[in-house]
C-alpha cells in the first residue's frame, strides 16, 4: 500500500483516483455479440457459451431437478445462513414501501403517485472467481418485495455445465424461477431483446466485469433500462487514533480480495495509526486464500495521513466512495456530515462484510464516485412512480386561466385550447 502523508488539496484529484476501467474500446466487440444474439437468438448465447466459458450446453434454463440438486448437495449450516440474510434483506427493503399521499393543490386539484413494479426485470450474477451467491439475494429478494411478474436471472455456467449449488440455492429463497445458464456479454443481449428462451426484460441489474459493463451501457442507450453505471469495488476506512488498527486492517483487505482492481483507502488522523495499518495489512495478508488478488489489488490503494478530521471528512466526500467505514470514536456526529457515500458503516463492530451478506441493507451501489449522483439499489429501483390528478369544477375555474396564458406565451394554442373549450362548457 502506499503512504501518503499530509497531501495539499491540489493533489486530492490524482491522489484519489479509480483504477482506470475504460470500456469504449471494449465496444466493437461487444457490438458484434449483442448482434449476433439479437438476430440468431439462443443458437448464438449457446456458441458463445461454449467458446468464453467452456461450457457445451443444449439448452439455456436450469431445470427444476437441478434446483433440486443444489437443494441436497449444499449443507444446512450455509443454507441456513441464507435464509437468515434474506430475511433481514427483506424486513430491510420491505420497510422501504411507498405510501401515496393525496394532495389537493388547489380546492377543487388533486394530484397524487403511485408506486407500480417493473413487470419484467433481468437479474445478472457473475461467475468469475466467486460464486456471488449474495448479490443473488440483494437483487431478488427487492425485485420479489415491489411485485415484479417476471425475475429472469442469469448467470455463467461451469465448463461442466453447472451452476454453483449456493446460487442455485440463494436463487430458490429469494423466489426466482426462471434461471439461464449464461455469462458475459451474451446474457445481457439475451435479457435485453429476448430469445427463444430468456424472456426479454425491461430493467437490467447486476455486476459484472468489463465486458458486462460494456453491454450494459451500450443495451442501456435505448433498448433497456439499467441499475446504474459500475466500476470495481472501492472501500474508505475514516479512523482516527482510536481505531483498532487489526480492525483497519482486515476491512482494507476484505474490499481488496474482491479483484485486483479494487481499491481500499485509509484516511485518518494518526500517524501511529497509519504505520500500525500498514504493518497488519502486511501480516493479514499472508493469511488469506486469494492473497495473490488482494496484493495486486493493494497496489491501487492508499493510506492518507491528513491533518484534522474536517479535512478527513472533505476528502471523503470528495471521494465519495462506494463503501465507507467510520471507525472514530465519534463515528456517530461524523456520519451526519458524510454527504457523498454508497453505503455507510459506522463504528469498530460494523465491517463491510455485514452489509454485502446480512444485516439487510443492499451491497449493489455506485462506484468510481457516482455515489454523489446515484443511490445503490433499493426497493425503489424495481418500482416505476406514476402521477395521477383529478381536476373538478372549482379547479379548473382557479387553475384555467393561468394554464391558457402560460400556454399562449408559448405559443402553444393547442394547449390552451384544450382549457378554453372545458371552461366555456362549464358556463353553459
């Protein structure tokens, strides 16, 4: 990791960037593949299958007898741990349900929302180096909650054909019933414009590598809806003297396992504090099964001495990570002025960890600083908000004449038309 002690202001711009994951050039061949499946269909995602994730498959769908195998092959201990995180996912985004209001504007005008799901939802779980059995819940049990008609997920197979057991298992609690065997690229174009057998869906959500990234932006131009743009994984630790440094530490390291373009980043107060990080990361390091990943991950990350907590509480919000974790001993007032961050974990007993497993809040959020501009995924993000109002009499009469001559200093006579014939109705 790299120290960096006491930077000027000027340097927080270079001091603060993302690893670099530029997707443009990645376009040309993303185009081509979308292509291909948008005109060929299954035939397409089955070719692509076999030639990025080895996989010989003769058809796309997991079938019922395979959830079932999951089921008997996965112990009752992890089971029960994903019952116990889906359920504090739901009592979380259950909470979250709109309530309409009615609200009459003027006597005589009301107007009103109300919440509608999306029908048609796609769900992508990355395979890669980790089955992400967890963001399985995350988007599911929300997409199950607002009342979705259709939860289309998918996900890469092994080469052998099969899909990890836990995601199967993550996918039968959360209540998804339609699942493809499909990674990359080619999954989202099949989610995006449909196939023989992946139904096409109206929102896209999920992670994903470059590539994935790529598609979505691309789909998500003007044929799909999507969650929102992604990055790699980033975590902020904001400590002061009184954090434990072996706490510090293992939460830098749990965001750099995550891939070797993540980025964990300390900010603190305390020089002691900054070298006693740097030497528990060192020897935590050793211990971890994807050492190798976390090391190159560690080579995009920093630990920042600044010289008082309110410039540490700048540079976060300058930074605006997708995870912060506040360990100070009054995490509590300095959590009221975070204003830019993903999701916020406050105090020594809180790591990263509970949320993206579960405590019940969503571990799909905003990265590479979107989080001044975008919420992480909520029960909202699977709702549409739908306007109504309702204009009587006495309303028109108060509201009439303001529309037709707004209406008229626009130069739009249809508009005011369509006041002027109501109003001379109702003086009949």
């Amino acid at each position: 990791m790299i120290l960096v002690d006491y930077p000027e202001k000027s340097q927080w711009a270079d001091l603060l960037k993302r690893p670099v994951m530029d997707t443009e050039h990645l376009f040309d061949t993303v185009r081509d593949i979308i292509r291909a499946v948008r005109t060929e269909g299954d035939s397409a995602v089955l070719r692509y299958e076999a030639q990025f994730d080895k996989a010989q498959l003769e058809t796309l769908e997991v079938t019922p007898q395979e959830f079932d195998e999951a089921e008997a092959s996965t112990s009752q201990e992890l089971k029960d741990a994903i019952r116990l995180a889906a359920q504090n996912i739901e009592t979380f985004h259950a909470a979250q349900r709109f309530e309409p209001c009615k609200v009459e504007t003027q006597p005589g005008v009301t107007c009103w929302q109300k919440a509608v799901p999306i029908e048609k939802v796609g769900l992508y779980i990355p395979g890669g180096t980790a089955p992400l059995f967890s963001t399985v819940l995350m988007l599911a049990v929300p997409a199950r909650i607002a009342g979705c008609r259709e939860i289309v997920l998918c996900t890469p197979p092994s080469p052998s054909g099969k899909v990890h057991p836990a995601v199967l298992v993550a996918a039968r609690v959360a209540g998804v019933r339609r699942m493809f065997k499909a990674g990359g690229v080619q999954a989202i174009a099949a989610m995006a414009y449909g196939t023989e057998s992946v139904p096409k869906v109206y929102k896209i959500f999920g992670p994903g590598n470059q590539y994935v990234t790529a598609a979505k932006q691309l789909v998500g131009l003007r044929d799909v809806a999507i969650d929102m743009p992604a990055g790699p994984s980033e975590v902020e630790v904001l400590a002061d003297a009184k954090a434990n440094p072996v706490f510090v530490a293992s939460d830098l390291l749990s965001q750099a396992e995550h891939g070797v373009d993540s980025q964990a980043i300390l900010v603190t107060t305390s020089k002691a504090l900054q070298l006693a990080v740097h030497e528990e990361v060192e020897r935590q390091l050793n211990r971890l099964s994807r050492k190798e990943i976390a090391a190159r991950s560690l080579a995009n990350s920093k630990l920042i001495l600044v010289k008082d907590m309110d410039e540490a509480v700048e540079m976060t919000n300058e930074y605006a990570p997708e995870h912060l974790i506040i360990e100070t001993e009054d995490y509590a007032s300095l959590a009221g002025r975070i204003i830019h961050a993903g999701s916020v974990f406050l105090g020594p007993l809180t790591p990263e960890s509970a949320g993206d497993y579960a405590s019940g809040t969503n571990h799909t959020l905003p990265t590479n600083g979107y989080a001044k501009a975008y919420s992480g995924v909520c029960l909202d993000s699977f709702v549409r908000k739908m306007t109504l109002q309702e204009i009587r009499p006495e309303g028109l009469r108060r509201i009439g004449p303001a529309i037709e001559l707004m209406a008229a200093n626009e130069m739009l006579d249809g508009h005011k038309n369509a006041v002027t014939v109501r109003m001379a109705e109702l003086e009949k």
